[in-house]
C-alpha cells in the first residue's frame, strides 16, 4: 500500500473511488475470472462492507491466531503496518493452534502510519469483489474501536522484491524462466483489472506488491490506492499524485491525470527491475545509476549493449534474442508518451510468446543461443535441435511498427 514522497507518493479520497457493479471478466490470457456482481453501487462504508462477500473476524481471533500478534509472526512491514502469519479454522475462522488449520497473513493498521482507514475500506472495496488466479485473495477484515486489520490467504514465499533484492549466501536468485512466468503472471492480474467492466487501475504497482505462492505463482496485492478508471467520453481521472517513487509515470506525476497506462509504466519499471535485478530507485548505485530506468534507458535500445542491463546472476540463462523482445517490451511500457504504451493483453500475449520461445531453447528445439553478459554464445545441444523452423515462426511478436514509436526513431 502507499505511503508519502519519501520512497512514496500518497493521498486518497475514498468518495473518489465511484464503486461500479463488477461483472464477470477476462484477462488477457483468456482465463475467465470471477467478480461478483454487484447490484448496487455502494459508496458508504455501511454499504461496502455489507456487499464485499468478506468475513468479518473479531479482534480477539486475529490475536489468538497470531499468538497474540507476536514478533516473530511478522511476515514484513510497509506503509499500512505489519504483516502477521497466523492460523485458523478454515470453516468456522476460529484460531487454531499454531501449525494446524489454514495459514493466513494478517495486516494490521499501524495507528501512526501514513495510510489509514480509507486505505484499509478501499482495499476491502475491492478485493472485496474482484476474484482473480493472479489477485491476493481477501478472506476478511476486522473493524473494532481504533482496529483496521485485513485477513489474506498466506503467500508462502512472500513478495517477489524480497527474492529479487535480497542478497545473501542461502538465498537463490530467480531463474530468468520462473522471472519470465512471474512477469506473465502479474501481467494476467492487471489484465484482469484493466478490462474489467468497470475498469480498476491499480496506481501502485510493484515488485513488493506483487505476492508468491509456493509455486511461484504470483499475485496482486495492495488495492488501498486503487481507483476505477475513466467512465463515457472522459480520457482520464484526475486525482491527486500517489503511489511509489521510481514506479510512477511521468505524465500522472506531471499532470495528476491517471489512466490504465499509469499501471502500464509501472510494469514497464517492474519488468526492468525483474531483468536487471536492480531497484527502481537505488541511493547506494554510484551516481548516474540511481534510478533504474534513466540509467537503463540507452542500454535497452542497443542491440548488444542491452546485454549490460541484464542481471548478472541470469548468466547463461537466456538468448540474446530473448533480451532484445524482453527488453523492446520494456521500452515500450516506459514511453514517455503514454499513448505509445501497450495495453495490458498486449504484454499478456507478448511475454506468453517469450515464454514459447524460452521453453523451445531450454528444450533445444530453436535455433537459440544463449549467450553470456560478453555475447559469448553457448550453443543448445546439437542432437535436440529438429524442429528449428517450426520454432521460429512461432516466435514472431506483434510489436507496434517501429517507425510510429519515438523510441525507435
Ligand atoms: N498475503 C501475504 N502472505 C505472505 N506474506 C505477505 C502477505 N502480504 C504481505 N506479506 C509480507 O509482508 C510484507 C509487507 O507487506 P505490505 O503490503 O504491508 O507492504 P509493502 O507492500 O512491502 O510496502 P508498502 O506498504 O510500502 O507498499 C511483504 O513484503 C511480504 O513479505
Ligand atoms: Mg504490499
């Protein structure tokens, strides 16, 4: 959730946050994913917290279930307060005794934190509806005297900025696979949100908001900054500037203007932070290499040079050709120009691509090389390499043509 310019940029106005019925939608990878819908349009609390389908969770249950929200039950801290790991009754909800019953991570509002009670209804608004694979899923909430507390299921292997940032001798980096399917996961939950009826823009898209599951499978999470999106003729919503420093897009920071292509940005910042595995802002780089995407920016558009942006822990891992189409998305989710951004079902289709052709090296059935951060070529085996051609014309990616973006100009 989002917290003020210092790493972060915040302000909410929750009677902003038109609530819409939400239908049934789609991603951009076909998978029919659920939102109840919603037969009116709640606004009040009353009303939200009475239409979100959430259990309510008494206070004294959240407390036994996480040992009386014990210190080494914390999962993580951010904006909203601390995470909690604990246990309950999978029907009933009652806490259960440690290690029995269903896992949850309970979030509870730090009362001298900077997000707040609007922040804790707007997330309840909407995971409170919205059902996705690729969303955190919201099991309930606690509303007592001063206590705002929210009740997920339990992501076992945490947020994804923890596995790309943390450094240390019993921590394995991500492969560039497991990066390329986390980025096509992610990318499936704003999909879902982007073409939902009523569309939601998340504005705080990241790499600590996006969660892991044992398998990998990542989700969504923090909607208290959330907005619909523009209704009828309007071409964007005008709000105040807020979200996290190094991720937002110059133009909503300009203007305060938000749309879809806001969250379009700020993948285009995560997928280059999943790539390079660097921050998006980064005060201990030398200088010139603090924020990521300045830094980046004439790298990713050189042929060979783009092999420098690339994490050096992927070594080997990839084809130089995987780099230039990874990194060609990149660019384009970061134009500078809004407009000259993809939508979200067209990264969807292009990372599902990259992942074919991934898949095809890794099997040596593509006439793929990997390559080293020098360019050095590591050659797939000899005998597995049948299918060549067959493989390449799948590989062909739908960018838009070159000549209409200033990026290639
Ligand atoms: N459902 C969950 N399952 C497991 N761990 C979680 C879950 N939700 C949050 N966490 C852990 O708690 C940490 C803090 O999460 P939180 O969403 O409060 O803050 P953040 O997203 O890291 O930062 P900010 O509030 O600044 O956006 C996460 O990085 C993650 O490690
Ligand atoms: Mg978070």
């Amino acid at each position: 959730m989002g917290v003020c310019w210092s790493n972060k940029i915040k302000s909410v106005s929750l009677s902003n946050t038109g609530f819409n019925s939400r239908s049934a939608s789609r991603d951009g990878s076909g998978v029919k994913a659920s939102s109840s819908s919603m037969p009116t349009t709640p606004r009040s609390e009353g009303e939200i917290l009475q239409s979100c389908n959430l259990n309510s969770i008494s206070f004294s249950e959240l407390k036994n279930a996480t040992r009386n929200f014990r210190p080494d039950s914390v999962l993580g801290d951010g904006g909203f307060g601390s995470v909690f790991k604990g246990w309950i009754d999978e029907n009933t909800l009652i806490a259960t005794k440690a290690g029995t019953g269903m896992v949850i991570a309970v979030k509870r509002l730090n009362q001298e934190g900077f997000q707040g009670h609007k922040e804790w209804l707007t997330e309840i608004n909407y995971l409170g509806q919205l059902q996705h694979p690729n969303l955190v899923k919201l099991i309930g909430y606690c509303l007592e005297d001063e206590h705002r507390l929210l009740v997920y299921e339990f992501m076992p292997k945490g947020s994804m900025e923890n596995h790309l940032f943390r450094r240390g001798t019993y921590v394995q980096p991500l492969s560039w696979t497991l990066r390329m399917k986390i980025a096509l996961d992610a990318a499936k939950g704003l999909a879902f949100l982007h073409n939902a009826e009523q569309q939601v823009i998340h504005r705080d898209f990241k790499s600590g908001n996006i969660l892991l599951d044992s398998n990998y499978n990542a989700k969504l999470s923090d909607f208290g900054l959330a907005r619909d999106g523009p209704t009828g003729d309007k071409s964007h919503v005008s709000t105040r500037v807020i979200g996290t420093q190094g991720y937002a897009a110059p133009e909503y920071l300009a203007t305060g203007h938000l749309t879809a292509k806001s969250d379009i940005y700020s993948f285009g910042v995560v997928f280059l932070e999943m790539l390079s595995g660097r921050r998006a802002i980064d005060k201990n780089r030398p200088s010139g290499e603090h924020n990521l995407v300045e830094w980046a920016r004439p790298y990713l558009t050189n042929k060979r040079r783009v092999l420098r942006v690339i994490d050096p822990r992927l070594e080997g891992q990839y084809s130089l050709s995987h780099t230039q189409k990874a990194a060609n998305l990149a660019l384009l989710c970061l134009s500078s120009d809004p407009k000259f951004r993809p939508d979200m079902n067209e990264v969807v289709t292009i990372l599902e691509q990259l992942q074919d052709t991934t898949k095809d090296m890794l099997k040596g059935t593509q006439n793929e090389h990997r390559v080293t951060s020098h360019g050095q070529s590591i050659a797939a085996p000899k005998s597995r390499r049948s299918s060549t051609d067959e493989a390449s014309k799948r590989v062909t990616v739908n960018y838009p043509r070159p000549s209409s973006n200033p990026l290639f100009a």
